[in-house]
C-alpha cells in the first residue's frame, strides 16, 4: 500500500497524488527540505501541516518507485 492512500484527509490524498504526478523525486525532496508553498496552501484548501505531509507521502513513494528495496 503506497503512503499516498494511508492519508486520511481526502484533500491532502488528492495534494500528495498531484505531487506524485507532477514532481521528480528532486523536485520532491527540494519541496520537502524547505518551507510550505503559500499558494499551493491556498489553492489546496489545507494546512502547512498538510501540505508538509502531502510532500513527504509523494516523495516517499516516488522513492519506492524509483528504489525499491532489494535494488
């Protein structure tokens, strides 16, 4: 099951699966290391502490995706 779908606020599922589809894994990590995104926030309806972790659930799947254990 990825992290994305173990979120349970539906906003910050659907914020973290744009961020999937939309991010690199770099782009992800850039994102994650630095402050909340005033209009994403804004645009998504959620918190910082959504938005903070819809970034990591995205990057930590990309990271499954891109590394899966055993690799």
């Amino acid at each position: 099951m990825s992290v994305i779908d173990q979120l349970n606020d539906t906003k910050t599922r659907a914020f973290a699966r744009h961020c999937y589809e939309k991010g690199s894994e770099e782009q992800l990590r850039k994102a994650a290391e630095g402050p909340a995104d005033e209009k994403e926030m804004k645009q998504w309806d959620i918190t910082e502490g959504e938005w903070e972790e819809a970034v990591a659930a995205a990057l930590a799947d990309k990271e499954m995706k891109d590394h899966p254990p055993g690799d």
